[in-house]
C-alpha cells in the first residue's frame, strides 16, 4: 500500500507543549504524491485499440501534421524519413511511434525540498493547480481581472494545501504585468513563496529559456544540466496543428532535459469529431507527432502524453465539462498512453459553472474521479478551476483541494492483512453489538477514514446556530485562515536575492508590452 | 451498445404542426433502464475475494446472527441444518451460499404501463429516488417536516424525471398521516400519479400484506401471483441481527414472489469494523444469511444483495458519505455479489449537506460515479437525498436527476464502427480546420453528447443579465415548471375506484397511531 508520508516540518520534543506547539504550528503538511493501489479502469477491448492506433498511423501517413513558420522541425522531420510538403509533414507507418520509444515512461521532477520531488508516470498520480485563468472570482469582491497579488495568493494557497503535490503554473494571469514580463514574476513567486515543483513559461522561447536561467539560479546550473526541474504544459492547436510558439518552447525545453506535456487541446465537435473513437484517433495521431518530434530535439527528453478534452454544447457552442464523453475519451487515452509507455496528463477541476456551486462541484467531482480511475500521472488543473478555464476561484481552490484527499485514500485500495480483516473485532462486538468503544476501532479510527477539512458534518441544529453557512462560506473562511497564517518556507538569502536580481535586470532590458 | 430507448406518448403526424406539438407537449419521456456497454471496476483481487468470502463463512460457523422474536426463523433454520441456541443461529461452512444459489440472478419488475418494466440484474442499472426522510427542504420554505402534499409532489417530480426508471418508496415520510396509514397513501400515490415500478411497505408484516392487496386491485390477483410488480427494501440491523418486523414483511413478499432488496445498513466504525475488509466481511456474512432465509421461506423468491454503506466522522459522530472508504466497500461488494450471481443494490446520491450546495454535489457526483462503476443493478437514493438522509430536497431532486443523464451516456461506452471513427471527418477538416460545419457533425451532434435540461452554459455575461442564478435556483424554477405542467398518467376509473375504495375502508377499519 502507498504510505501517505505526512511531513509535519515540526518543533521537536514530547509532552504536552510538544502537542500544543503541534495544535498552534502553520500546517504544512504535504502528502507524498499518489501512488496507486488500485487498477486503471478501461473501456477499449484490445480490438478498439488496434482500430484506433491503425486509423492514427493513417492519419500520419495520408492526412499528415502542419508544422507552422518553422523550418528546423520541418528539416529534423525530413532528414527523420517524413515526407514534407510546404508545412504539411506526412510520416510513413510506425515512424513516430518507433521515435516516441527513446522517451522515459517514469521520470523524477525534482524540487528545491528534495521532499517535494515528484515521480511522474507508472501508478503515481501528482496533483498540480488551475492554469490560465485570466479572471479570479471570491465571495468578497466577485469575478475581476487577475493581478500579481492573486497570483502570489494562489501559489501561497497551493504551499500550503496538504493534497496538492506541485505549485502548477500560471495559477491565474497576472493581467497587470506586462505580457513579456509576466513570466518573470511568476516563476519567481513559485520559486520564493512555496518549494513544490512548477512549471515553466511556454509563450515565447526566450520565455522558456528565462525559465531554464532562473532554474539554474535556483538548483544550481549543473542539477539542472543533468536533472528535470520543470514540466511546462505545451498545448498543440488541434486538429493537427503545431505552431512555432509552442513547438519553439518545447524545443528550448527538450533540449535542456526539462520536461513536457504534450498535450492536444480539444473542445470537441470543434477540434475534433463529435465521437468518442474518432477523437481519440486524432488525440493519439497528435500525441505521436508532437512526443515524437520532442525526442528528434533530443533523444530521451522527459515528455507527457497529455490530453485535454471537453465536448461542446452544440445548441449554444458553450465548451461542456465534467461530461460522460469527456470521461470515455479520458479512460480511453489512458490505455493509448500506457501502451505508448508514456506518463499520462488528463483530467481535472473541470466545469462550466459561475460559481462555486453545485454545478461546479458535480463537474469537477466527475472529472476528478475519472482521472483518478483512468490512470492520470499529472493532473493539471486539479482545483481552483471555474467558468471553463476563464476563473481561478480562491474558495474553489481550497474547496477542490480538500476532495483530492478522498482521491489520495481511494488511491490506496483495501488492505487486506490481518488488522484489516478485523475478525477479532467482529467477534467481540457479536450480533446487535456496536463497534464504536472496541479494541480495534479504538486502534485504528484515526487513519481509518479519510476526514474532510472544509466540509461540514455537524448536526442541524449546531449548523443553523453557527450561521447556516454553505460550502462557499465554509471555503471563504479557510481561504481567508491560511493566507493569514501563510508563513514563507526557508530559502538561501544569496539564491533569493539572485533571483530577485535576475527578475529586475531582465525587466530593465526591455521596454513593456502588453500584446 | 445499448439503445436509449426514449419513449415519448407523442402526438402523432408529420410537418411542423407535430413538431409544435412537440414542443409544448409536456415532456413524459423515460429513458429505458441503463445497460452497461462498459466493464466493471474491481478492486478485490481473486486472493482477497477469497479470503473475506472464508471469513463471511467463520462468521456464521462460529459468531452466528439472531433472528429475533421470530420462532418460526429459527425452527426454519433448525431444519435447515443449522445449529440454533436461543435466538443465535449458527451455519455449517457453506450452507447459506447454497440456500442462496435458487435465488434468481436477474428479475423482471413490472410496472403497470408495460413499457415502465425493468429488468434487475446482469449488466442492468435501475435508478430509483430517495427513501425515508422525515424532513423536506426547498428553497422557498426552508426545512420542514414532510407531509403527504410533499410525498405525492416527489412522486409527481419521479414520474416527469426521463432519467428515473423507479417511482421508489417512502420518497419522504408523510408525517401527517397517521403511521398505521401511511403506507395506504403513499402506495395510492404510486399507483395513481406515476406508471413507474414502485416498492412496498416493510414497516408491518400487515402493511406488507396491503401492499400485495393493492397491487392483486392494480393489476389483478393472477398477475400478481405469477409476476413481480414490487421491489421492496429490508434492511438488516448490522451487526448480524435479524428483526422481526423487516423479517416479518420480508416472509410475506417471499411468499408472494415478491422482490427484496437485502441490505445490511452500516455506519462503518458503528455498525461494522472501521476497515473496508472488515465491513466487507460481515457485510456478507449478513446477506448470506439474509438471502439464504428468503430461499427457505420461498425457493426461487426474487432478492437483491443490499449494501448500504457509510463511515462515521469520529471527531463528532456523524455518519459521512460520498468517501472513498464508502465507495471502496461498494466496488467491492459488486464483487461479492456477483460472485454469488445475485443482483446488487448500493450508491446513490448520498451527502452530509444541509443544503443543495457544493458539498452536496460533490459527494453525490462521488457517489453516483461509484454506483455505476461498482456495477450496481439498483440505485436506490439515486435523487433527492440530503442531510444524510434526513431531508428530501425538491431543489436536489431535479438536479441529481439531471446528473442521472450523464450516467446513461457513460455506460453506453465507445462505438467504434466507421461513423464513430469517423476518419472520413478528419480527412474533411484537416491540419488547421474546424469540425463544426463538416458533414459529420451535422450527421451526429444531436446524439452525440449528452446534455443536462439543468445547469447553466451561458456566457458570463447573459448569464449575469439573467439574474446570477446558482444552480439551487434554476432547479427550484425547474421544479416548480415541472410540478405545473404535470398531468396524471392514464389509469382505468374502475380500477383507481377500487383502489380508493381499499384505502377507504382499511382506514376506517383502525384507530389512528402516531407511534
């Protein structure tokens, strides 16, 4: 069974002021990533595998992949075997699958608390938060344009969620940052105010390779040299699509050993067919083009098949989430991942709610349980998410963070030893007995079951009397508790200050741009 | 793949005067039971399946259950072989998993329109509403107590719900008629304001007689004595206790081919031991010899292996649900139920919410996901259920309905024949385009995606002008629209007569009891 290695930086010492230190400390807690005691759940037999591997070599061959204002990839392509027409890269069967077989199938991404160091594929699962919103919504001041401060707010959010392994990326944008400048901050308040691992900027190359500096700052330049201290989300322009912007990200990335996803990004009916099987073929034909394009960059780059899918609604063109399509596809590309040998990205927070509400918690609640059980290895977006991706919510995030703990326990499946078994307790309870006071309740009750955080439990009477407060009320108010209690975690003055140096240099070598 | 077969009592004829017609028709649809395209999720390993199925047999070898108050039990069981002291009956290895073996594995419910059937078993998934709170809740008028207005409302709410296949029970208890009567009422409401199956009382051997009565008036004796018009619910007092009055009703629908669902009711830390294997264990052990004793009051006699399942928060007490220790038990227990080749009823939308917010779509969605997965043949609380049972919710009702949809999308699986790979698509639209005019998609969008009639898609900003409505408020606006536009299915005069005329007399044929 996986341990849930809780690390409680603690104060020393027993007795009773060791326990009151423990009562009064800042938890920051962080269990160790998922690694999973249960099976993967599939829904493709071994024939509908074959159909859509054979249809996505197809799609290779005779359809074939544009690759966008970008020349180099065009000549790695050609001297690979391709055939390239203008953009059009067109790669005889089982080329790209026979180039995507030189990159890892598990891989360490390291963190500056080598405690914080995660694994990335086989059964473990790593929870990182929203990415991308450009609006951020809370109970006090509704939805509003993101700033720098929210951004910094849900890194110091994401330290200190017990639940969450990675600090993520763009938590939210910071909308009042220049564009070209915005990397910058970022990567500086995922280095300074939390450890967890991150992600690194993908809007422009130079952005990318600002990232593998400020990394070696960091880590140091030869950790990074030889270890993976980024995974960076590399998204293609599905249907079949990979422009110079991402692909020169990834390029800077692949060469530099760090890691990435590559990830189609599909709203489905729009990016791809409105089937299930013909998606699937389209996201395995990108994943194939884009992974094995990444491993002609440097042979052995760290990459993650990733896929991202909703469907759409077609009376309103809305982008749909927590969808059972979105699901299928989800357990399928998990199958198509594992046979690819490659760490899986998928899944998340995901809804098309306003507000923290039912609706939202339905959605995100369906498509967090089917990432777990499709065998997810990184989970982007796992709480925070609202509005399809246009809202980083603060009483969501904590709200979604709290349910990742009910993935972490059904994660570890059912123990099955003699403890567990419990026959000793069946019979000195007995028929009509009740098994609250015995001995192996009392041995076990308090790792038995997982316990909320958030959520509340009380009796009617209690929960009326304390303000009738519902879910976002109960969020707001921890939101609120831990940004007050949110207490920086150590790190080398010399390396801080280093890295606040570089941020103001670069800063000052360039005028503002906001495009 | 399963069809869903959506049956709507149109009117008739072309053009687009049907068409009009079929908008402002009131909308009776009801998909057809859910019938699994997709595998099970299993989480007990053959090695661990065997050893909880040898402990269930310890169980009853050496610990035994109490049939109580119940002469005629124990002398069945002494003539069964088994070893009897008192009210303990103990088995020899083996001799409850045989008596079982003549319970069939799948069963036909009828219900009085003929095309309302449902068939309980093999890769089947019948849903049904929530069962027994004393509370109701809505948003105009808050938590109350129930009343039989609000019982035959949920009646009225199940039988517009497309996505329900089973009018339930004790959709809310109807605490304003009398406890010796209830069951007279609420039986009516069944029988008259839906055509959906329905379950009888289990509160009195007696009551459990009227119920056979009514339906012998419903649909005649001679039906009735060859067919199961009723899916009743016994629950076992975990642990390992058999009462009277649950085995007293359960005689009676045995005798008269009637189904019941047997179902260890367990607050896991208080009615079992605080581990999954544990709760498995005398879960099994309970049904085994629940399920064994309807076989020797009527060989053959339709049953359901039940498992109600919930953990105990064991800071305050209070039961939890929607966990994933629950939802472990539950996959679990599909295992062990089909091993034994029975059908199985777990899940349904359980929450610890005292309102339809976030934490009750949560562990709801956590919940239904299961249900599904664990390869449950009958939901029961598959709508409605708040407070952890306590509150029947109207908002709740409609919104976990809703949901109930995505459910029978996501067992349809992946079809993969030629429109579903829907290559011809792909090669339409080609690197850079989009699929929204292309003739797939004009083929296939109407079915392909499941659609909620509920929450919101709207862009921000119409959804802004519209009011900011959270998702308790538009179901509160789809109930009401539901509870106006609703119309009494069809039932011969003579027979609702008869039925009035019944309930007539056997009130008057008894004082009234509040106890």
């Amino acid at each position: 069974m996986a341990e849930l290695e809780a690390r409680k930086r603690g104060r020393g010492a027993g007795g009773g002021a060791a326990r009151r230190a423990e009562r009064s400390a800042v938890s920051v807690e962080t269990a160790r990533y998922i690694e999973r005691n249960i099976p993967n759940f599939e829904v493709l037999n071994a024939e509908a595998l074959e159909v859509i591997e054979h249809n996505a070599e197809t799609i290779l061959e005779e359809i074939g992949v544009n690759f966008v204002n970008n020349p180099a990839a065009l000549d790695r392509w050609r001297e690979a075997g391709a055939d390239v027409h203008g953009e059009r890269v067109r790669m005889p069967r089982g080329l790209a699958r026979s180039l995507c077989a030189t990159a890892p199938s598990t891989f360490t991404q390291h963190a500056r608390n080598p405690e914080r160091n995660v694994e990335i594929g086989g059964k473990s699962l790593v929870l990182a938060p929203v990415y991308g919103p450009p609006f951020v919504h809370d109970l006090d001041k509704g939805r509003r344009y993101a700033t720098i401060a929210d951004f910094r707010n849900f890194v110091k959010l994401g330290y200190m969620s017990k639940w969450l392994h990675h600090s993520g990326g763009t938590v939210c944008e910071p909308t009042d940052v220049a564009v070209n400048k915005r990397h910058l901050d970022m990567l500086l308040a995922h280095m300074q105010l939390s450890d967890k691992p991150f992600m690194g900027s993908v809007t422009e190359p130079s952005r990318a390779r600002d990232s593998v500096e400020m990394c070696e700052i960091l880590f140091g330049k030869d950790f990074v040299h030889e270890n993976t201290v980024m995974t960076s989300l590399i998204n293609i322009n599905s249907p079949l699509t990979f422009d110079d912007v991402m692909m020169g990200a990834l390029e800077v990335y692949a060469e530099a050993g760090q890691a990435c996803i590559v990830s189609p990004f599909i709203v489905g009916g729009a990016m791809a067919p409105v089937s299930v099987a013909g998606t699937l073929t389209q996201v395995l034909a990108e994943v194939l083009a884009g992974v094995g394009y990444s491993q002609l960059v440097r042979k052995g780059a760290p990459v993650i098949f990733g896929a991202f899918v909703t469907s759409i609604d077609m009376n309103s063109g809305a982008p749909t989430f927590g969808t059972p399509e979105a699901s299928l596809i989800t357990y399928g590309a998990g199958q198509l991942a594992r046979r690819m040998g490659l760490p899986y990205r998928s899944a998340g927070a995901f809804n098309g709610s306003k507000l923290p509400d039912a609706q939202a918690a339905y959605e995100s609640a369906n498509s967090l349980n089917m990432g777990l059980l499709s065998g997810v290895n990184f989970m982007l977006h796992a709480c925070g998410w609202l509005e399809g991706g246009l809202v980083s919510s603060y009483e969501k995030f904590v709200m979604d963070a709290d349910q990742l703990g009910g993935l972490h326990h059904l994660a570890r499946g059912i123990a099955m030893d003699a403890n567990a078994q419990a026959m000793d307790a069946i019979r000195e309870v007995g028929p009509g007995g009740h098994y609250l006071g015995c001995a192996h309740t009392q041995a076990n009750f308090k790792s038995a079951f997982w316990r909320t955080d958030l959520l509340d439990y009380k009796p009617y009477e209690t929960w009326a009397e304390e303000g009738a407060r519902d879910t976002i009320a109960l969020a707001n108010a921890r939101v609120r508790r831990q940004l007050d209690t949110y207490q920086q975690p150590m790190l080398d003055p010399a390396i801080a200050e280093a890295l606040n140096a570089y941020v103001a240099q670069k800063k000052a070598s360039m005028p503002d741009s906001f495009t």
